[in-house]
C-alpha cells in the first residue's frame, strides 16, 4: 500500500483503562481526552519526521476509518499528529 502525499495510515491502539496510580477511568473520561493513539502503518512521500511503526498521538476528530484487508485503519494528515513517542 502506498499512501501519498502529507497522508498517513495509522491504527489505532485502546487507551488502557487504568493509570499509573490505579485509578480507573470511566468510558467518559475517555471521551473527554481530546487525543488517541496509534501505530503509524504506512507514511506518504511527503511526511517528514515520522515513520512506519512509530507510535503517535493525534486529534481524535480528523481522519476518517477504512477498511483494509479486513482492518479498521484511520488516514489522517502530517499536520494532525501532535506527538510521536
């Protein structure tokens, strides 16, 4: 697969519902955390900074999910990525 421009195929990783401190977080504070994370599956050309198999956090309100070999994949921009790990 390969994906163009300043696009990126990433899959999403659950966030754990336990902290480091023990406290669990309620299917609504989830909501609430304005960032998710994801494994980057594939990088456009043009993306500089970021490579397949890093582990990212990026807005949860951009991209859009498709399916791809029986896989919910997310695509979203360079410039949606907010912190590589």
């Amino acid at each position: 697969m390969k994906v163009l421009n300043k696009f990126l195929i990433v899959e999403r990783i659950a966030d754990k519902s336990e902290n480091k401190s023990g406290l669990i977080m309620t299917m609504e504070d989830k909501r609430e955390l304005r960032y998710n994370k994801a494994v980057v599956v594939s990088v456009g050309s043009l993306v500089s900074g970021i490579s397949e198999t890093d582990e990212i956090y990026f807005d949860k309100a951009a991209g859009h999910d498709v399916l791809i070999n029986e896989k919910r994949l997310t695509v979203i921009q360079e410039k949606d990525v907010v912190c590589v790990l």
